[in-house]
C-alpha cells in the first residue's frame, strides 16, 4: 500500500534531526509523532522553528522518544511503498532517527512521491492515451492537479503536510481514470 510521509527537522543544517513525523496510507489511515531529541541531537534553528512551530522545549516535554518513533514506524510502515515529496531531506531525517535508535538505516526506505504521481497517471491514461505521448499527457495532468492554493505555503507539520501528498495523488488518480 501506498504512504505518504513527511518530516519537520530542527533545521536544514547537517547535524539536523527529525522532530515530527507523520504518515497516511493511501486508505486515509494516518499517524503522526513529536518525536524527542537524542541526547546528541543539539542542533537548533530558530528560523526553522518559525516555519514549523514546534518549540525544542515542546518536543522535551511532550515527545516520543526517538527510538520509540523508529520502532513504531518499522512496525507499521515496513513492507508499504513510502513515499515523500521530499526524499532526499526526509530521506536524510529518516537515516538519522534509525541509526539513533539502533536500527539499519535502511530498514525503511522512501521514494519519491512525484514518482509514484505520474506512475498512477500513466495507469490511469493507458489505453485512453497514444503510447508516444502517455508520458507527456501523464506529466501534464500531474501538474494540473495541484491541490493547494498558488500562493499558499505548505502548513510545515508533519501529517497535514502528507495528507496533502495523499490528496494530489487522489487527485491525479480521479483524473486519470476521466
């Protein structure tokens, strides 16, 4: 099954960490998790901070903590295609929050979930759609299904942010079908 997830970070430094994440599978089902710092995660921006508004001292003392969040994640996540609209970043976050907790690092893995739109806009046109021009025609619905206002910035929490990703591909998906 199909899961949009997405990460809030302390920052977009190196020595970042994951501080929230959130999941929904493509049936609506969703989790989402304040995760608390490591003991060696320090690092924190208060520009970030201004963009997800999640305060460190929030995370200290409302948190999961982080080795909690990866054991749940594998238990629930593992087997399903991840998906992030971000994979490289949330990729990187996801990394740091399994190794903390003892785990393989690559004991989940994303993809992205642009990827996984223009995948099911191609199920959807085939048949409907000249081979030669299922990519171009896939990439054009895509893009036209977009489902936040122009203009409007991402919410920058964790679920509402993947539920967001779980409605463009709902979007992509009614659309192709036609």
């Amino acid at each position: 099954m199909l899961v949009f997830l997405d990460f809030e970070a302390s920052s977009l430094s190196k020595q970042s960490y994951p501080i929230e994440v959130g999941w929904v599978f493509e049936d609506g089902t969703s989790e989402a998790h304040l995760i608390r710092p490591a003991p060696d995660w320090t690092d924190w921006d208060p520009a970030a901070e201004a963009i997800h508004h999640i305060p460190r001292i929030e995370l200290e003392r409302e948190g999961t903590p982080h080795d909690a969040v990866a054991q749940r994640m594998i238990e629930v996540l593992s087997g399903h295609d991840l998906l992030a609209s971000a994979p490289s970043w949330d990729g990187k976050w996801l990394s740091t929050l399994l190794r903390a907790a003892g785990l393989p690092r690559h004991s989940l893995r994303l993809r992205d979930s642009d990827a996984a739109l223009r995948e099911t806009a191609r199920a959807g046109l085939r048949g409907r759609v000249a081979e030669d021009r299922l990519e171009e025609e896939a990439a054009n619905l895509v893009a036209l299904c977009e489902v936040r206002e122009a203009g409007v910035a991402p919410a920058h929490r964790a679920l509402a942010d993947a539920q967001e990703e779980r409605a463009r591909w709902l979007a992509v998906r009614a659309a192709a079908k036609g």
